[in-house]
C-alpha cells in the first residue's frame, strides 16, 4: 500500500471514528430522555389516582410544591374569587385554540390556590369564548391535580386584559390582582367540586401513556454508527 493510499484509508478511519462519536453522544441522549420520560410516566401512575390529600399536607404554608407531587389530587373547602377570573388563551383542545378557565379559590384557611376549571372552545367569529359556565356559589369543596407553574413566556408573546399566554402563576396572581396569600407554585386541575355547577367546561385531557420514541432512536444511533465501520470495510 502506498503512502497516499494509506493516508487517503487513515482519513476514512477518522471520519467514521468522528461519526461514531458523534453517534455515541446523541444515543446517550435519547437513552437519558427515554428515562425522563419513563420517571414521568411512573410519577403520573403513582400519583393520578391516589386518594386527595388536604392542600396544606402537600403544600404547607411558606412551601413550594415538591415535584414528587405532581399530578396528586389535593382537597379544598372555601370559595370562588370568580371576579378574579383569568382566561389562558391559545390551549389546544378539541382540534381548536381554546381557552383554559383560572378562578383563584380562598380556602377557609385563607389561602388563595389558582384552580384550572377546564377549557371552552373559541367562539364561531372570534377567538374569545362566547359564553363561560360559572362555578358553584357560596361555599364549595374542591378536589384538583396538583400541576406546577409554567415557565413564562420567552418570546415577548402577551395578552388581552383579563387573559395570560402561558400558566406562569406570577403572571396570573398580577393579572388577577392577587396577594401574597396565592400559592404561587403550583395551580390545580380541576378533579371535582360539592356541590356541583350547572354547567360543567371542557375536562382536561388524561396524561398521555405513550413512552415515545427515545429508546428506539437511541438503538439506531448505535447501528448507525456501526454501520460507519461496516461502509468503510
């Protein structure tokens, strides 16, 4: 073999190294997403179901919620700020851009939890709701899934008065001019209210299941970069 030759194959021999490499590190990369992933899947089957817990045994009093808690159903009694009603615009259900309904709830306590009430389609000329069903009066008892707060918004995205873009907590508590008394990190899934409404919002959907690609895509990773070998051979 000459001396050009054996360079020209040395240079093949880098390239798949560098290819196999690179392949390496985005296999390692779905190998820790399919993990994520599989950790969310057994927090929501722990938690989706179990029975309600008191707010203040999951969240105390001067505590933010504990991710391990996610999705746990907590029990309320107090009522309604529903004239501190905020709309979360642009959720997608029923195939359309609906609107997510948040009415803060004072608790007998005197704590403030944001409670997700469910979702209403936009109206047929507008994207705002032609009519929103009301809560229950008077005093209420509330069981909701305990959800964290959403990251606010990166790209300058705003809303109308009386709206949010995202379910930021800090967003929503100066929207809806609340104090210092709302827990602000975490809001709730509306589960069930005593006594209930007359008119119910869309549910929110159950978590999805599906455990997704990342394993699959992190085999291929590897074949591919054998197969960088196999190509040079």
């Amino acid at each position: 073999m000459s001396g050009r030759t054996a360079l020209r194959w040395s240079g093949y021999v880098a390239i798949a190294i560098l290819f196999a490499v690179a392949c390496a590190y985005l296999s390692n990369w779905q190998f820790t997403r399919n993990e994520d992933r599989s950790a969310q899947l057994a927090l929501v089957e722990r938690n989706y179901d179990a029975d309600p817990a008191p707010l203040a045994d999951l969240i105390p009093a001067g505590a933010d919620l504990d991710a391990a808690d996610e999705w746990h159903p907590v029990t309320m009694r107090g009522e309604y700020l529903v004239d501190r009603q905020v709309l979360v615009r642009n959720r997608p259900h029923g195939g359309t851009s609906a609107v997510e309904v948040l009415v803060p709830f004072r608790t007998l306590e005197g704590r403030v939890f944001v409670v997700d009430r469910g979702w209403v389609p936009p109206g047929s000329d507008s994207p705002e709701p032609e009519s929103i069903a009301a809560p229950p009066a008077g005093e209420v008892t509330v069981v909701a899934r305990l959800k964290p707060s959403e990251a606010a918004p990166t790209s300058g995205r705003s809303a109308p008065a009386g709206q949010v873009p995202t379910i930021n907590l800090d967003l929503v508590a100066t929207e809806a001019g609340l104090g210092d008394e709302v827990v602000a990190s975490a809001y709730g899934l509306l589960v069930s209210e005593d006594p209930a409404p007359a008119e119910t919002l869309g549910t929110m959907p159950t978590p999805s299941e599906d455990p997704g690609p990342h394993l699959s895509y992190a085999i291929q990773w590897i074949l591919f970069a054998i197969m960088g070998f196999v190509f040079i051979w």
